[in-house]
C-alpha cells in the first residue's frame, strides 16, 4: 500500500500523448467535461468499456452514426449505469473464470454520469452496485444541473443557484434547498476508494484516476465539471472557475482510500466565496446577505475536514 | 458534413458504430469567432493549453523549433483549427501569455 501514496501523475510530462476522445464532438465550446473526459481515457488506455448514462457528455459525443470515443462505449439510460457497468464487470470475470479471456489481462470498466443520473435517478443501481462490489469505478461530472435538457435543477444544485425550475423572482429566490453530499453518502457504503477531484488540478485527478482504476473493488471519483451554459460565465474561464472552487473552499479535493481520508489539495489561505460567486451568472441575484450565508456553511464543512483530518488543511478566508 | 442520412438498411443491428472515433469528421471550427493563435517564440512548452483543451484540438507534435535566442525545443504544441471551437481556455491557462486571442476575419 506504501506504493500507491506516490503520485501516479505529477507533471505534464507524466501524461501520455495518445488520446482516445475524438475531436468533432458536440460539447459546448468551454466545456470542461472534454477536458475530464479526454484525461479520463489516457488514464485508462484502450483496454477500457465505458458504460454511459443519458447526459451532456452522451449526448454530444455521439450524434449517430458518428461517436468521438475510440474505447468500447455503450449508452444507457439514466437509471442504470451502474446495473449495466455491474454486469459487463461480472461478464468479464465469468469469461476469464472459463477461459475466454486472458486472466491477467486488466479490462478497465468505468461508469460514466452526470449529477442528474447520479444524484437523482441513477442512486438506487449505484448503491446496489458499491453493496455488491464489483470492481468499476463510478466517476460522476457534476456540472449541478440537468444541463443537458435545459438547465433545471438537481439534487446537486446549490442554494441560490438559478435554474430554469428554482427561476428567481418575486416568490422564490433561486434554489431553497442544499447541495446533496453525494460523496459522503457513497462513502458510508464503506468502498475501497472515493475521491472528489477537480479539472483544475489536473495531475491529482488523473492520480485519483489511475487509483481508482487500481483498487480492487468499487471505487467513485466525483469531478466538478463547470457548466458555462448553465452556470453563465464566459467559455474561457472553465478551468479559472474549478480551480477557484477548491481555492474559495467550496470545493474540497480529498480522498478516502481503505479508510484512511486525506485532503489531496490543502488550501492554506482560502478566498471569500464571494470571488467565486461574482463570476458566474446564475448567481447574479445574490445579495451581500446571501453571500455572508454561503460563506458561513463553506466555513462549517472547512471546520469539519479540519477536525476529520486533525490539523488545518483548510486554512482561514484571507482577503487577497 | 451535408451527407445523406443512413437509411434503415445500412444500419447495423443495435445502432452499433463501427469506425471508432469517427466525429473526428465533424468539423467543430466553423464554431468559432476568436481564435488561438500560438506565439512559438513565447511557447514555453508547458503544455498546459494541452492538458485543458477540451476539444481536444490541441496537440504535441516531434517538431525541432528554436528561439531566436538559439534554445531549441524538440516538440512543437499545435492547434487544429479544423476542430478548435474558440472557447479561449488556453489563453486563459497560458502561464507565459503566448497565445494571442485573434478575431476570425474572413
């Protein structure tokens, strides 16, 4: 086990320069969900099935008859992604048990959803999935609504976020409720491997990438994926904005590997929310009052990682 | 781009695509307003435009450039403008600022 705490990848130079998503495809120019995706199958490699759930990525990656992916890829619906992936892992392992297919060879299957097939519709076979352990790693891009049919909300959205279904105005002001802590619920399956990464830190999510690959059993990577549609900034600053969400503490990269948690990005001297909230404009309506309320809870989840690790991985709010 | 859609007795059983990566005959360019146009005398080759192009129409090639100053570097990072959609992520990204942001004018 003291060999996985190295990091797989720590350089540009770490990457391979082999790609397996090809260009053409219909995301959204300024969509980070390419640049996850495509990072996604040079971790992986070509011996790699990828089991799709209805979203962004599925949608615009494969206008028929064309597809962008040089992996076996196959759609599913919404609501099971991991039933499927389950069932290609259990395909393998029998096929190898008789002799079908090389035992050594590593034949990587990975679950690929968004926030709305996760979140919502999709909870149900990836718990039954994490229950049974098969060994797929779940990586969900979460980009905090539907996105894909018009931006309304889910159980992702965070409060005040504008959607088209929490539409701001006189009565309501944007969503009411919170973000879902969809990582803390996988992790009380107690699976081998969890991690929330962040597009912006390139080399600690192909690393948590490559881990989960590695891990003997379920594993689940959950990605910010800024939406520029949706969230409403300007294309070019997709990756801008994900690193500001670890660096504000609204986002928070860390990782559980057999139990042991650990905070993969320490932010000594974090920025106000309010750097992070000003650039996007689903939150344009927010005011000085609603901002101090966000920062309060980002400041309470910083309080508890730093006493779940036991020292200050997340510094205080410094103003820059 | 305009060709005549599949009729149902080409396609094969189960939608299946057989030609992986074929998207890559979809030309995205014609998306774009701005495009990237890299300085390969300010390159520095950190390649990060390289890591965050979505696309990914961003690529490394085996190309010998050197600076005026006589550092050679022996790969060149090049945009596929057949592809490039003009979301300005690695002007953004770029450390060095060598990639100029330049209007499409035709």
């Amino acid at each position: 086990m003291s060999q996985m705490a190295k990091p797989f990848f720590r350089t540009v130079y770490d990457v391979p320069r082999e790609e397996y998503f090809a260009p053409g495809h219909g995301l959204c120019a300024g969509c980070t969900a390419g640049t996850i995706v495509k990072l996604l199958l040079k971790v992986a490699g070509p011996n790699t099935i990828v089991v799709n759930a209805t979203g962004c990525v599925e949608v615009s990656t494969t206008p028929y008859p064309y597809t962008s992916w040089e992996v076996p890829w196959i759609h599913v619906a919404f609501e099971n992604t991991a039933a499927v992936a389950s069932g290609i892992e259990s395909a393998i392992r029998v096929m190898k048990a008789k002799g079908r297919l090389d035992p050594s060879k590593q034949i990587n299957v990975i679950a690929l959803a968004g926030d709305g097939g996760t979140y919502d519709i999709g909870l149900q076979a990836l718990s039954g999935m994490l229950e049974r352990g098969h060994k797929v790693m779940y990586v969900l891009y979460d980009n905090e609504a539907y996105m894909n049919t018009g931006i309304q909300r889910s159980g992702s959205t965070p409060e005040f976020a504008w959607t088209t279904t929490t539409p701001v105005g006189s009565v309501l002001r944007g969503k009411v409720q919170q973000k879902k802590p969809i990582s803390d619920i996988v992790a009380a399956h107690k699976i081998p491997y969890v991690a929330t990464a962040n597009p912006g830190y390139f080399a600690d999510m192909m690393t948590k990438f490559k881990k989960g690959l590695e891990t003997n059993g379920p594993s689940f990577v959950h990605v910010i994926q800024p939406c520029t549609t949706g969230w409403k900034f300007d294309p070019r600053y997709g990756i801008v904005l994900s690193r500001l969400a670890t660096e504000t503490g609204i986002w928070i990269n860390w990782e559980l590997e057999n139990e042991q948690f650990r905070v993969t990005v320490p932010v000594p001297r974090r920025k106000p929310v309010r750097d992070y909230i000003k650039m996007q404009g689903r939150f344009s309506h927010l005011t000085d009052q609603d901002i101090e309320e966000i920062q309060k809870i980002v400041d309470q989840e910083a309080d508890r990682i730093n006493k779940m690790v036991g020292r200050t991985v997340i510094g205080p709010v410094v103003e820059q | 781009m305009s060709k005549a859609l599949l009729g149902w007795r080409e396609l094969k059983p189960g939608g299946i695509i057989e030609e992986p990566g074929n998207s890559s005959k979809r030309l995205t360019g014609d998306w774009r307003t701005f495009k990237p146009v890299i300085n390969q005398d300010k390159c520095t080759r950190c390649l990060r435009c390289w890591i965050v192009c979505p696309e990914p129409a961003i690529s490394v090639v085996d190309k010998q450039y050197s600076w005026p100053n006589g550092r050679s570097w022996k790969f060149t990072v090049e945009v596929n403008y057949d592809y490039c959609k003009g979301c300005g992520m690695c002007v953004e990204e770029c450390e060095p600022k060598a990639i100029d942001w330049v209007e499409e004018v035709k």
